[in-house]
C-alpha cells in the first residue's frame, strides 16, 4: 500500500565532488590539489609526478571534461 504521507526524494542531478575528481584523474593522472564547484562546473586542481599543475572543468551535470589546462609550475 502506499502511503501519500511518506517524503519522496529526488534524484541527485549532475556528479558528485568525488565522482568529479575520478573524472579528472582517470585523463589527468597526479595529486589532487584542490577541488572546487562553481556555477555549473568542478573546478579540480592537480599536479602531476613530473611537477606540472593542471586545472581540469568538468561539467557538474553531464561529468564531461571541459577544458585541461596546464600552468606552469
């Protein structure tokens, strides 16, 4: 029997913080630095073993990488 008295929940949209980083380092191998959400993108910071630090945006709702970009160390 259901019960119209019971809380129903939505799907979480978009990807997890941690689902993010995996994202990231699956293409961009390293460290992680710093992970941070802004508007509708995760903005993951990493450094490789080589030294060189990379920023990766991953879309917060699809998980599609959008831009790898490398600074200088």
């Amino acid at each position: 029997m259901l019960s119209l008295n019971m809380p129903v929940h939505a799907a979480p949209e978009g990807i997890s913080k941690q689902q993010a980083v995996s994202i990231a380092t699956q293409k961009y191998p390293g460290r992680v630095l710093a992970v941070k959400k802004k508007a509708n993108d995760y903005k993951v910071k990493i450094i490789s073993d080589s030294g060189k630090v990379q920023v990766i945006r991953i879309d917060a709702k699809s998980g599609e990488i959008k831009r790898g970009s490398k600074q200088k160390q």
